[in-house]
C-alpha cells in the first residue's frame, strides 16, 4: 500500500491543451500541485502508475508523496478527471499539505455488520458514504467504520451517533445541532408499512348539520 501512495512526478513545462493531449497519447498525466501559499507546480507522472494507485480506497483518503525531481511532496488529491467511457485518468489535482495545519477531507464509512441489522426485517438505507472532516494529516483515517449491529427497526443513526477516530471531528457538526444529519436508517418494509395504514382507524366523518 505504502509504493501505491508514492508516485513519480516530473515537473512540466509544455502546457496547454495541445500538450496535453500529446501527454495523454503518450501514456502520462497531466497534473497540478498547488497549495500552502506556493506557486502552483505543472506535472506529469506515468499513467500506469497513477491508476493502480487510484483503484486504492487510501488514495483518496490518504497523504500521498510526490517525488518531484527527487524531493519528496505530501499533498492530498482533491481533483481527478477521468475519460468519460475510457479507463483513462485524465488530469488530476494535488494539494500541498503542511504537517502542522489541519486539513479538510472527505472519508469513507464501512458500515459492518449490516446483514444482522437486516434480521430484524429492515430495509437498510444509506444516507451517507462519506463524511466531511477536519483534522492534521497524521490523523487522517481511511474509513470511518460504523457498527450496524446494535441497529433496531425504525432507528436512525446521525452524525452525532457516530464514533470519530482520535484528532478526527466532522466538519457538518462543527456548524451546530441543525446539521447533525442522517447517516442511516432501518426502514420498515414496506410491506409492514401498508398493514400498518390499513389497520389504522378511519377518521370519523363529521355529522350532517
């Protein structure tokens, strides 16, 4: 995992679309460092590399380093065209990171134990798959796990339930208790549901005048 998130990268001087689709044909990628107050960096790294690193799951999530002209970079991908039909990435977008500032990310959930949460008869209903969070690049997690075990019929799992890792906060939280949003639900079926209407009492019509 650890060569995945290492790339190759060299520093590029042709630019514009022309160059790049020369890059392209070329099997390379086109690329772009920016952040912490420096100059934006134009790069190129090799294509196969880059997308066997982008089949990983940490590479969205993890600091990656570049190794432009032998000095090593941390940055974070924040951007990442691909071809709209071709297993082809396009261009791709870095930011620089510094140890000492927090960082803002985006970071999967695996949610576990969700055939036992179905037991119960639920219909399992994912209101997230990632979650917005702030906290230093050595804190960054690769996934926040949520345990569905526990979860019972007609339950509702919010921000507020989820357990973050240490150094780790959500950045929705951080706005006040209006932005503690759904992250799951155990839904009745719908089944149950139309029983349940067509046991309810009908309401009483009002009485003629």
């Amino acid at each position: 995992m650890t060569d995945l998130l290492t790339l190759e990268a060299e520093v590029r001087t042709d630019l514009g679309k022309g160059a790049s689709r020369r890059l392209r044909h070329a099997n390379k990628v086109p690329a772009i460092l920016y952040g912490e107050n420096e100059e934006p960096i134009s790069l190129t790294l090799e294509h196969k590399n880059v997308f066997r690193a982008q089949q990983e799951e940490a590479f969205y999530t993890q600091v990656l380093t570049l190794n432009i002209a032998g000095k090593p970079v941390e940055c974070l991908i924040k951007d990442m065209q691909r071809h709209p039909f071709k297993q082809v990435v396009m261009h791709l977008d870095f930011l620089r990171i510094d140890p000492n500032h927090v960082v803002h990310a985006n970071a999967a959930i695996h949610f576990t134990n969700e055939d036992e949460a179905a037991k119960t008869g639920a219909n399992i209903s994912h209101h997230m798959n990632e979650i917005a969070i702030t906290c230093l690049p050595k804190d960054l997690p690769e996934f926040i796990e949520i345990d569905l075990a526990g979860l019972e019929l007609g339950q509702t799992l919010h921000l507020s339930d989820v357990i973050f890792p240490a150094g780790v906060t959500s950045d929705e939280l951080a706005k006040g208790e209006d932005h503690d949003l759904a992250v799951v639900s155990a839904n009745a079926p719908k089944a149950a549901k139309v029983a349940d209407d067509a046991e309810a009492p009908a309401a009483e019509a009002p009485a003629a005048e």
